[in-house]
C-alpha cells in the first residue's frame, strides 16, 4: 500500500480529495491532502513530511497542482529519497488512477499513471456536425 498526499496552493487538495470520494467512496479515505494558504511556507511542510518519509519504508506518492510553484518546488526535494514519488499537474484522471491501484507501484506502473493522464487531457474546438444521414 502506498501513501497518497494530494498538495496544492489554496483548498485544491482537499477538493479533489473530495471529488475521489466520490466517485471511489472509502478506498479514498487514507488520501491525505496538504493546503497552502497564504502566509504559510512550503518549506515547513517539506521538512515534516521529509523526516517521516526518511524514517519510512512505505512508498509515498505525493500529487502537487502545478509544476514550479512552491508546492511543488519545496516537496519535489523529497524525491531525493527512494521512496517518495512526487508528480505534477495533479488533475481527477491521475487522481482516481492513483487512489484506484491503491498498492506499491513499480517505474513501470507509476510512467503507466503519467501517460493516462496526458492521455485524458484533451481539446474539442468544434463538433462536427453531421447532416440528416441515413443509417
């Protein structure tokens, strides 16, 4: 089993929590979320989560919302240890697929969740519109 940390700037984190609730119910109960809120510093949850990732074996996959904000700036400095995973772009397509596996996931495993979440990210501009055809 893996520990899942779902961090963003403002109530992001909690929301999605949410959101996989709802779609998934319990199995998202252990998902923890961290919240930045304004005069806070990512710092001080880097060093706490840091000194319980060190102390653990368990794998710790951790979902910021976006790539270079100080969320994911600070805790990206987890990945220096060998069990903690931290991604970016958090998004309800890697979300539910993380929360889903709900185990240890191997390189293989964890490339397979960024790739189904690129895969779900998609545009529509225009519909094409079919006229009165016959089937």
């Amino acid at each position: 089993m893996s520990r899942v940390i779902f961090a963003s700037h403002g109530g992001l984190s909690k929301g999605m929590k949410d959101s996989v609730t709802m779609i998934v119910g319990d199995l998202a109960k252990n998902v923890e979320t961290y919240s930045l809120l304004p005069g806070e510093n990512p710092e001080d949850y880097y060093q706490e989560l840091y000194k319980q990732a060190n102390e653990s074996n368990e794998q710790i996959l951790v979902l910021c919302d976006i790539k270079g904000g100080s969320v994911h700036t600070a805790l990206s400095k987890l990945a220096v240890l060998d069990n903690v995973v931290v991604f970016s772009g958090m998004n309800m397509g890697l979300a539910l697929d993380i929360v889903l596996k709900h185990a240890h996931l191997s390189e293989e495993e964890l490339q397979e969740v960024i790739e189904n979440a690129r895969d779900g990210i998609t545009m529509m501009k225009e519909l094409n519109k079919v006229e009165n055809e016959d089937f």
